[in-house]
C-alpha cells in the first residue's frame, strides 16, 4: 500500500501514469526497402517515441519491431545489425558535439563500427561523405559552429550516412530551418534515397513537406495511427475525420469538391484521454458510439492500394460528404 498524501509519491505516480498513458498503442506499420513512410500528428501524439523505437533507442514494453525479419532487440547485441539504421534528428545545433571537427564528427561511426582502419583511407572515406552531402573535404577541418543550420543537417546527414545505413529515421530533420533551406535538405534526402537506395521512415508535425518525400503517409493521434495509406489517395480522398481536419488547415490546398472540416479544439491530456474514440470531443461526426467503442480500422481500397482509417464514420459509410 502506498501513501499518497505525499507529495513526492504523487509526483512519482503521475510520471508513471503518463509513461504508460504517453506510450503509443495499436501501432503497426511495414516500411518496404527503398520506400518513405511519413508519420505526422500535433505535439504528443506518439510520433517521436515511435521514431527512437524503430532504431532501438528503447525497447518497446509490447510488441515487436522487425528490421528485414530479425527482431530489433537482436540489433542492440549485433553491430552489423545496428549499424544498418540511423536516425537523423531535428536539431543539428544540439546534435553535433561543438568541440569536435566536422572530420572527427562524421568520421566517429566509421571508428565505432571499424568500418576503415587506416587515417588514410577514414579521411577518404569522410571527404566523399561530405561531397555526397554537398559540402567539401576542406570544410572537415571546420567546426560546426561555422556552418549554417543546413550545412549543420548536411553535416549530421553525412554522419548519419557514414555507417553505411540501409535504413534512416528522419525526426522533423528540416523543422529547424528556414523554409528555403528546407527545400533544398529535402531534395537532398529525396537524392541521397535514390543513390543510395535508402528506406526512410520520416516524422513531421507538417504535411505539406511530407507530400513531397513520402510514399505512404501514417496520421496519429493520441498515440495511434488514426489513418495510413498511400500518402497520394490520403491527400486526395483523406477518410479519417482527423485527417481531414489536418489537411484543410493546409492553406491553397485544392479540396476536390469536400467539405472542409473546421479546426477545433485542443489535444486532450494523454494522462486522462477520452473515452471511445480518443477523437471524439473534437469530430463533428461523432455520436453515441464513438463516446463509448473505440473503433477498429476499416479498410477502404484507394487505386494506389489500401487505406486503413480508425472511425465508425468510415465504416459506417457516413464519413464523407
Ligand atoms: Fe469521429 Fe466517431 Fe470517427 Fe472518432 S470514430 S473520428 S468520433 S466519427
């Protein structure tokens, strides 16, 4: 039994319950080789926490994450495993270590994986590196201070590229930067996936960048995938209520005859969330239902494949106008 007129312990309790509450649930996805799949939702909504569990910076409580079949706790005791992903995240001021060299920064996966043994052929390695990114072998003797925010992503995507990684988590990698320069990381990456021949799984709270380098296109909400489907049919013929709601705040974004879903109300507290469908305090669709089941997905056929949607709405045949 448990005291809990003590203030400490309440504070312990609380972080608890919003550790298991924040956790994302129902949440399954497969990224084919060579493909993006793009995850967005507000602040909160679990995306961020799938991104660190896809590359095995923590262990998922339930389920499983495989990476070409293995399970990804295999990847934390196999090297060659784990080198195989990566993750580029959104800041590249707070991700590169201010006192080091661009060289040694991009070059320290290269040592920690003893992919080269030589100077010689490291300093190779990472001077192709920085040109594959757009940058020079000279700016290897800089530090990072001495670049701009995208010099800084392109520096963090060399190091990120420098373990020679099939598979790369994108954490909001251009959220940091002016519109401009996102533009060009963006193409960058779009690039760099068809050299290299990468898989991406990309997080961003902004759809309109997603479009532009995402296969498919995943909507969560509250710590699940509300909809996911081929991220063209989603734009043209989104289904979840959510979704919609998100691309109508897209300004000029042509809305092939639809009604436009207002943009209402806040994010509940994951703490205490909603019962049902965690949507519904916000959906004009709602009814009884939704107040009290949580809807499964429905799937409906798009011609670029299979859309999943979570709403009565949906499978009811009432969601569209
Ligand atoms: Fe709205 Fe009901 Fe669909 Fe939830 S299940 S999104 S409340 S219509």
């Amino acid at each position: 039994s448990f005291d809990v007129s003590r203030p400490w312990l309440q504070r312990k309790l609380a972080r608890e319950k919003r550790a298991v509450l924040r956790a994302v649930d129902d949440v399954s996805f497969a990224i084919p080789r060579g493909t993006t799949l793009s995850l967005v939702g507000e602040s909160g909504c679990g995306k961020s926490t799938v991104a660190r569990l896809s590359v095995g910076l923590y262990p998922p409580s339930g389920g499983e994450i495989r990476f070409e079949g293995q399970p990804l706790s295999a990847a934390r005791a196999q090297p060659a495993l784990r080198r195989r992903m990566n993750m580029i995240f959104q800041d590249p001021y707070a991700s590169l270590n201010p006192r080091w060299r661009v060289r040694d920064i991009v070059a320290e996966p290269i040592r920690a994986f003893g992919l080269l043994r030589t100077r010689a052929d490291i300093a190779a390695r990472v001077g192709q590196l920085l040109m594959q990114v757009g940058l020079s072998p000279a700016d290897g003797e800089k530090f990072p201070h001495e670049f701009s925010g995208g010099q800084r992503q392109r520096i963090s995507i060399a190091r990120a590229l420098s373990s020679e990684p099939e598979f790369l988590v994108c954490d909001e990698p251009t959220s940091a930067l002016d519109v401009s320069v996102q533009a060009q990381i963006l193409n960058l990456m779009r690039d760099l996936q068809a050299r290299l021949g990468l898989t991406y799984l990309f997080i961003s709270h902004n759809l309109a960048v997603v479009r532009h380098v995402s296969d498919r296109l995943g909507v969560m909400y509250l710590g699940r995938i509300v909809e996911i489907g081929p991220v063209e049919a989603i734009f043209r013929t989104p289904h979840h209520p959510y979704t919609r709601m998100l691309l109508d705040a897209i300004p000029d974004l042509e809305m092939a005859g639809r009604a436009r879903i207002p943009v209402g109300g806040e994010v509940p507290s994951p703490i205490d969330p909603p019962s049902g469908c965690p949507f519904h305090p916000r959906c004009p669709l709602a009814n009884a239902r939704c107040r009290e089941e949580k809807p499964g997905h429905t799937r409906v056929q798009a011609p670029e494949g299979p859309v999943l949607a979570a709403c009565h709405a949906v499978e009811e045949g009432r969601a569209q106008p």
